[in-house]
C-alpha cells in the first residue's frame, strides 16, 4: 500500500500578533477566516494572500466564533 500523504502545509497563514482564538475555513469558497486574542479577525485565501483585515470592535472582547454574512 502507497502511502501518499504529504505533512507540509499547503499554506502558511500570517498576520497575527496574538494567539489564534477562531478560525472558519470553506474549501467551497476557497476562504480562511481567523480571529485572535483581542485582535483582528483576517481573511485570507487558501492559499494563504490576505484580502482583508476587520478590527475587532471591542478591546476586551477574545472572538470565540467566526461565520461570514451577506449583510
């Protein structure tokens, strides 16, 4: 039996500054979102560009959970 699995990563992630404290990720749409410690919730592509940043309103506020919205 061929063992064909590969341990890199496909992708690196960067911009955060702090611990990771959400992440959402669709192959379907080819997205990752991610929010860290009192910090920014990232968007960024599977391949690991960044398209956005939004600012955590709150600077107390950790985001726990991370979904995408058309509104």
């Amino acid at each position: 039996v061929s063992s064909d699995i590969n341990p890199s990563p496909a992708a690196i992630l960067t911009g955060h500054e702090s611990e990771i404290t959400c992440l959402w990720i669709s192959a379907e749409l080819g997205l990752v979102l991610s929010g860290s410690d009192r910090g920014f919730i990232l968007e960024h592509t599977l391949t690991g560009d960044i398209l956005r940043s939004f600012e955590n309103p709150s600077d107390r506020a950790t985001p726990r959970t991370v979904l995408p919205s058309v509104d």
